[in-house]
C-alpha cells in the first residue's frame, strides 16, 4: 500500500504475510463472499494480489514434518473455520 512508503522506515505499515510450504504459499484474507478466507497463491507473486501490493521479503521459519498431503488436509480444515471477513 502507498502508506508503506511513509510508515515502513518507522517499523510499521500495512503488510501481507503468507506461510510457504512444499512451494506453494498460504494465506488469509478478507472479501465479501460467505466462504474461506485462507488461499493459496503462487509464492512471492504480488500480481496475483493486486497493483498495490510489493513483494517485501521472504524470512524461513523452519521445517515441517507434515508431508504435503497433510499440509492441504490441514489448510482445508483451518479453511472450514477461519471464513473470510469483508473488506473495507
């Protein structure tokens, strides 16, 4: 967002964060549909977001010893609970 420009130096600002596993990046995200908030998109790539989002940077956090099969089962479930909230 164009507010980054101001506010990053200070720490602060409006940012996307995802997790990343077996290449493929999951995410949560508000729109105005009765469904999943949790997506998948493909990692790194701001366009599939939209013109007002930057690529930043990506930090590891780990392992896991889910294999992927598990990581969707998982995805899916959390998808089930965590419904998307609209946008404003």
């Amino acid at each position: 967002y164009w507010i980054n420009d101001f506010t990053s130096s200070l720490g602060v600002g409006v940012f996307h964060s995802g997790i990343e596993v077996y290449g493929r990046e999951f995410a949560y995200g508000g729109h105005p549909y009765p469904f999943s908030g949790v997506f998948e998109i493909t990692p790194g790539d701001t366009a599939e977001l939209g013109e007002t989002f930057k690529f930043k940077e990506a930090m590891v956090l780990g392992r896991t010893d889910f294999r992927e099969e598990d990581v969707e089962r998982i995805v899916e479930e959390m998808g089930k609970e965590y419904k998307a909230t609209p946008t404003i």
